[in-house]
C-alpha cells in the first residue's frame, strides 16, 4: 500500500506526518510524507519557530512526485492540519490528479479545525475551506465531534444527534465517517468513544479516558484507521484495530508522565494491536 500524506511537520515531538508516517510505515505502508508547515514544535506549546510552506513549493513537491510516475501506484491520499490558506485547493488537485490515473485510490482527510476544549485553533478561512471545497471531494472524512459539529452547522452531543450529524456529513459527499473524541453525556465518564458509520452500518467503540491532552493522537487514529479500512475494507473491524493501537499508545504515553506521544515505544501496539475492545453495531 503507498499513501501520499500531505500534513505538517514537526522536528521536536510527534504532529502530522511526524506522529502519523512511522505507525504506518510499522504496520507496512509505503508513505510519502509532503509537509505544509515545518515547525520545531506543535502549537500547543504557544510558542514555535519555522515556516509555513506556500501552497506553490507543496504543489512543486507533489509535481515533482507526479513526474517520478508514482501517482498511479498511490492507493490513498491522506491530508491533515493545513497549514495556509492555499494548501486545500493544492490538496484537491492532487486528489484529481491521483484518481485520474489510479480511479480505485481513496482521498481521507482529518479536517483539522480544534477540539471542545482549545475551541478552534487554525486561520478563520481555514474550516470554511474544509467545509465547501475540501470535504466535498473525500471518500473518508475523521473529524473529532467539534469538528463533525462546524462541518455540519450542528451540536452534536447524544448519539442520536452525533448519528444525525454523521449523515448530514456523509451527504456532503463522503461514504466513511470516523468520529473521534465522542463525549455523550449518558456515557460512563470514565471512557470516552470513537463512532464509525459508512454504508453498511454504524459501530461505536468505547475505551478508558485519558486525563490528559495528546497532542497527535487523532493524527495517528486517521493514519491507522485509513490504511486498515482499505485493507480490509471492513470499518468496525478497522475501528477495532485502531482504537486498540491508539489506546496503549496514548495509555504509554500518560504512563510514562511526558507530554509528548511515546510513538516508537509503542510501535508493538501498530503492528500487532491486541483487540481488547470491541464495536458495538448501534445502526
């Protein structure tokens, strides 16, 4: 499996294609990582240095990709934090360049926008892009909840209204929806849940809370989950895969008291996840 991952970049700490290209690589893939900003450090620290990369050197990477013949070879295009304002019509066009000569190739992006607790934290322009031009054009979208929430223009918050969103998500145009970080009041507040809905079904799987913030880990959740699901092409069986790999990643990490994800030390937990938790079909 090859997979063109264009996300950002970190020296220090694991973001982007710096937390998602080496499980991948773990459990097999073929990536090549184009970046759209290479930073010393993720934002959450507030302070940070390096560039933002303009749209016009990510489309000259990508053309210089294009020209060794790959794009035909690709099998998925995996985006995820933007970066600029340009980077998502860069995005689309590889998408169509991609699928025009490889039609079977997927186009997943995590539409990266914030969360419920830090609220939104990319340029203004940023999640209405997403929204009109970006998400339209995906086959598999993993928004967390707030996010499913913008693209929607809704709240969800019980399963019935996350489900309700899910569908008006799956109407904008793509067939598979991961949503992360789902926090439904009647829930045991002692764990937290991932819902999964495409045509053949919706599944919610339910792991342990984590008291503390993982910057990366939905990186890595949309990385594992896409190359499983085109794997298998089975999404409560990608949903189980992933939500076992990301919980001892993230449980490792906490363990450990550092701040930023033990990526390499939990590389077992890729390659062989040990299936501890189980999908329950809601749908």
């Amino acid at each position: 499996m090859k997979i063109l991952s264009i996300q950002s970049a970190v020296a220090f700490g694991h973001v982007g294609n710096s937390a998602a290209v080496f499980p991948l690589q773990r459990i097999g893939a073929e990536v090549l990582p184009v970046y759209t900003v290479n930073f010393s450090n993720h934002t959450g620290y507030g302070a940070w240095r390096g560039p933002l990369i303009s749209p016009d050197d990510v489309r000259d990477v990508l053309l210089g990709i294009e020209e060794r013949g790959v794009f035909p070879e690709i099998d998925v295009v995996l985006s995820g934090y933007q970066g600029g304002v340009g980077i998502g019509e860069v995005i689309v066009d590889a998408v169509q360049r991609v699928k025009a000569v490889n039609p079977s190739a997927v186009y997943a992006c995590d539409p990266v926008m914030g969360n419920a607790k830090s609220g939104c934290f990319v340029a203004p322009e940023i999640p209405v892009l997403l929204r009109d031009r970006v998400v339209p054009v995906a086959d598999i979208i993993t928004p967390n909840q707030f996010e499913l929430g913008y693209l929607t223009g809704t709240e969800p918050t019980t399963l019935e209204s996350t489900l309700e969103s899910v569908d008006l998500a799956r109407a904008m145009g793509p067939s598979t929806v991961l949503v992360t970080s789902v926090e439904r009041p009647d829930r045991d507040p002692q764990t937290i849940e991932m819902l999964v809905v495409d045509e053949s079904g919706a599944w919610v799987v339910r792991t342990p809370f984590m008291p503390f913030k993982a910057n990366g880990s939905g990186d890595v959740t949309a990385a594992l989950f896409t190359a499983h699901l085109r794997e298998t092409g089975d999404a409560s069986v990608s949903l189980e895969r992933t939500a076992s790999s990301v919980f001892d990643l993230i449980e490792m990490t906490y363990r450990s008291g550092e701040r930023e994800l033990k990526l390499v030390e939990a590389q077992e937990s890729y390659a062989h996840p040990r299936m501890q938790f189980s999908a329950e079909r809601v749908r």
